[in-house]
C-alpha cells in the first residue's frame, strides 16, 4: 500500500493528493482557480506544486503590507501566480479579477488559497466566469497510504458491491487511523499512542 512521495529542496515529504489532478485540470480550463478547505488540509503545498511562483500573505509581512498599500503588487510574477491566504489581503480580488481580464482569457493564470473566505460586499466582484473553486479535505486513507483505494464510494452508491483485497489492519491499526485524522498531523508513538498536537484541528 506503499504511495510515491517526493521532496522539496528542503527534503520536506510530499504525498500525492487527489487534489493534484484536479487543480492541473481546473488551471488548463479556467483563468483564476481558488482553493478552499480547513486549515491544515494540505492547500499551500498542493497549490505550490501547481505554481510558477507565490506569495504568502501569511508569513510575509513585508509582502502583506505592500498588498494593504497597493494589491496589484502581489500579482507580479510568473503565472500560475500563488496567492496565499488571499483575504488577508481582501483587495487583491478584484484586482485577479481585473488581471485575468486583461490576460485576454489565457487559462491558469492564478491560484488563491485561504482558510477562510471574506463576506461578500460591494468592492468584490464574485468572480464568475473568471474563477474556479477546489474544495480540498483533509487526507484520504489512500493518500495517506494506509488503504488501496480500491472500494470507490461512487461505486457503492451505484450499487455495486464492495471487492478489495485485506489491507492487514487490525482493531488497533482501524483505532489508530481514527485518531490520527487525515491532516497529517498526527503520529502514533512506540507506544502505541495516538498523538494530535494542540490547535492542529481548530481555527
């Protein structure tokens, strides 16, 4: 059940997400793509693979300032251009909206990430036509290479009856799984216990 993993230039571990596949097929068919899902559900690292450069508002003061000042800062660099943690610079929608535009309806030209997304008001522009959403989740089984990923739930709901073959987990491995949670945070020690660090799951 073993899943291909790559590193960056850091040696940081990337598992592939079935996110992968989806955003590539959103950035060849729509100009501006944006990415949503809980914190910690993978957004940034899936996002950056897609990308040719970023910008992340959340650990980038500098960048975060001069966006508050004048957004269409943020955009400059080669496309797909990432903006993470959009809405901490609200204004820097409109101005993605303005860019694609302008891009004369090139595909791929954009992609914003956020965990939480502003309430609509009269300076947004909602971005239809413009933009494509990806909802991400935290990791499946599958991705975590802890499943084959042989039984499709589409499959189920069609009725079709469930065939895999034995993954080789037990009550302990099942309990263990549950606890550990799909982002990626949590860690079974020697002991056997399940550890989740404070705050991984909350906002």
């Amino acid at each position: 059940m073993g899943v291909q993993t790559s590193q960056d230039e850091n040696g940081v571990e990337y598992r592939p997400r079935v996110a992968d596949v989806e955003l590539a097929a959103l950035l060849r068919a729509t100009r501006a793509v944006v990415v949503e899902g809980p914190r910690a559900c993978g957004k940034t690292e899936t996002a950056l693979r897609a990308a040719a450069s970023a910008v992340r508002l959340d650990v980038d003061d500098a960048a975060r300032a001069a966006g508050l000042l004048s957004p269409s800062l943020l955009l400059d660099g080669p496309r797909p251009r990432l903006i993470d943690e959009w809405q901490l610079v609200p204004g820097v929608w409109n101005h993605v909206r303005r860019a694609v535009d302008d891009g004369g309806g090139r595909p791929g030209q954009f992609v914003l990430t956020g965990s939480a997304v502003p309430s609509d008001d009269a300076t947004r522009h909602g971005g239809a036509g413009r933009f494509s959403r990806l909802r991400m989740r935290p990791m499946a089984l599958a991705e975590a290479g802890r499943s084959t990923g042989d039984v499709s739930l589409a499959a189920l709901l069609a009725g079709e009856a469930p065939r895999a073959a034995d993954p080789g987990l037990d009550i302990r491995d099942i309990a263990s799984l549950v606890a550990v949670t799909g982002w990626g945070y949590g860690y079974r020690r020697p002991d056997g216990v399940c550890v989740v660090p404070a705050g991984s799951l909350g906002p």
